[in-house]
C-alpha cells in the first residue's frame, strides 16, 4: 500500500542521514581534536601528521557510509539467505553415486 511505502522511505531516509550525520560529526570531533594537539602538543605532531590521519578517518567513514547505506533491506537478505542455506540442505533427488537406475 502507498502508507507502506511512506514508511519505508522515512526509514530509510533515517537511515541514510544518520549514517552523514556521524560520518560528519566524527569529522568535526577528528579536526577540533587535531587543533587541540598541534596547539598544546608543538614539537610531538606536525600539520602533516594531522592530514594524514584525518583522510585515513574520513576515507575508512566513506566505507561504514556506504556499507551501511543499506541497512533497511537485512530481512530480505535473510529470507535470500534462508533459501538458499535450504537448498543447499536439501537431499538431492539424483543420486550420482547410487547404483540403481538405467544403464
């Protein structure tokens, strides 16, 4: 039905933006922190140091973003799932190891 529709999309826009909206605070928290250090901590890290692990971070969140994009559709992976474990479960009607049969 069209309600069900409505919901689906509401979840799945949740979904999506609170996958941003970690992603980006993280980043946020990531470069306030950076400051701090480069600002009390001179001589131990330098700018360079702080670029490098902030792409490292934003790059590895790029990866949970996209991998978690999809969350909403996990019960139609399980039911996909579920079939095929019970294919694979299933005693075969051909038997190729059996001796009966024609010749």
């Amino acid at each position: 039905s069209e309600e069900s529709y409505y919901l689906t999309a509401i979840k799945n826009g949740i979904t999506n933006g609170m996958s941003v909206f970690i992603q980006q605070w993280v980043n946020a928290l990531h470069i306030w922190w950076g400051g701090y250090l480069l600002s009390k901590h001179e001589g131990h890290y330098s700018f360079n140091d702080l670029l490098v692990s902030m792409f490292a971070m934003m790059f590895s969140l790029f990866g949970l973003g996209n991998a978690f994009q999809n969350l909403s559709d996990r019960s139609e992976t399980e039911k996909s799932a579920g079939r095929i474990l019970y294919l694979l479960d299933r005693k075969s009607q051909i038997d190729p190891l059996s001796e009966g049969g024609k010749k």
